[in-house]
C-alpha cells in the first residue's frame, strides 16, 4: 500500500472518496488487527497513510518524530514516510479551525462547551487553545476527569455562546437522538457538531431554529484530509477545491438517502 487508511472497522469511512477527489494517487483502506499493527509499522512499506480509531495513540512508539499539533494533542492521523522517517501529524485540529472559519464562527473570549472527552474532543479543545476560546468547560455523562455533567452543565453553564459536539449523538442512523436540549442556552450564538452524516444532525437543525449559527462535520472531514494530502504529496490545495469536494459528499449523501 502506497497511501491510505489503517484504522479498525472501515466500512463507514469516505476517507478513499475523498482522498481520490483530492489528489491523483489510488488510495486504499486497510482495516487491521491489533497483533497487525505493529508489523505493519515495522515494515515502513507506505508513502502516507491516515490512522483512525483505535491506532491513534497506539502509532507513537513506532514514529520517529511528531509535529506540535500531534504532541499536543496526543494522537496522531496522518504519517508520512520520509526516506524510511515515520513523522506523526495531526490534521483534526486545522480541519476543525477550517470549519470554524467557513461557518463564520470565531471562539476568541467565549466560553466555550465541548460535549464529550473522547478522541475527537482533544483536538477540538486544541483548536479552541489556538482560538484564544474561554473558559472552555468540558461535558460528559460521567462527569470525570474535570468535566462536568450535562446537569450541570444546564445549571451552571447556560451563559455558554459556544457549543461543541463530538459525541457520535445524532450519528447516522440514530439520526433522531441529540447530546442535549440547546433550549436553555439562551446566550448560545453558534452550535458546531462534528459528526458528518447526516449532513444536518438534530442538534444542528434545533440550534437554526432557536437563531444560532450552526455547521456540521463534513468540511472538517474535507479539510482535515486535505492537509493530509498537502502532507503526502508537498502540493498546496486551493481552499475552492475543499469547498467543492464537501457540496459533492452533501449532494452524494442526500441522493444515497433517497434511494
């Protein structure tokens, strides 16, 4: 394999739709085993490849170097093979910072929710530190960890004027489920969800109705893998060709929805 996407279950992934829209390379999607991993590694036989749930962190001991989003974050995506020099990148953090940018939300000075502490919210909340966003407050089910309860969150919180989800709540085909009741939050000015399919999650759908900015996942996706490829590859990607590739998914998974 050249260049692709080793992760657990694949079956879900647009990663090859989308890499092969960015850039003339084929792109292959390599589901692996735990006890596969690390020969795989090992055997530095790829160019560029993507890393998703659960490799992220697994990958660090085998890479020679990390970039500051990977370090900071804790979790790498993408790693680009150089003269046999594994380097680990993270990509979630611009492709986030991107979708913040295109739907015309800016985070400086606002405290900020971010909805689960998963993998996904690590690079949110690094995106957020780059922002200059704050006081941001994480919420989970659980509370642990620093972060509060949705309880609590409606409690002490509903001053938020940003709101972040990346919890799968919402994800397709559970499209009918929510993380909360965006009601309360009366002072919320903008609601960014990550998940990506469907295109408009109920949170992001209820956030338009109560008169907040709202965008979900996909041009993330778009951007992320886009910086990945600029990783791959050395060529710059016009910010038009993201734009186009995200209104060619929306367009595919509307029309896949009607089937």
């Amino acid at each position: 394999m050249e260049y692709g996407l080793i992760g657990g279950k694949l079956g879900h992934s647009y990663s090859k739709i989308i890499h092969e829209k960015l850039a003339d390379y084929h792109y292959e999607l390599a589901p692996l085993q735990p006890e596969e991993l690390g020969p795989f590694l090992t055997a530095r036989t790829f160019q560029g490849i993507n890393v998703t749930i659960p490799y992220k962190k697994d990958v660090i001991p085998y890479l020679d170097e990390l970039d500051d989003d990977a370090r900071s974050i804790g979790a790498v995506n993408t790693i680009v093979n150089r003269s046999g020099r594994l380097t680990g990148h993270n990509t979630d953090c611009s492709g986030f910072r991107y979708m913040m940018k295109k739907a015309g939300v800016k985070a400086a000075g606002k405290k900020t929710l971010v909805l689960g502490t998963g993998g996904a919210a690590q690079a949110i909340l690094a995106a957020l530190s780059y922002e200059q966003a704050g006081p941001i407050i994480s919420v989970s089910r659980t509370g642990k960890g620093g972060a509060v309860t949705y309880e609590e969150s409606v409690r002490l919180h509903r001053d938020a004027r940003l709101i972040i989800n990346t919890t799968p709540a919402g994800m397709y085909p559970d499209v009918d489920a929510a993380p909360l009741d965006l009601t309360p939050y009366t002072d919320c000015e903008a609601v960014l969800d990550i998940i990506y399919n469907p295109s408009e999650t109920r949170l992001t759908a209820q956030a338009k109705a109560l008169g907040m900015k709202a965008a979900t996942g996909l041009t993330m996706l778009v951007a992320q893998a886009a910086c990945a490829c600029q990783l791959f590859t050395g060529q710059p990607i016009p910010e038009q060709r993201i734009d186009e590739i995200t209104e060619e998914l929306i367009q595919e998974l509307m029309e896949a929805r009607h089937e």
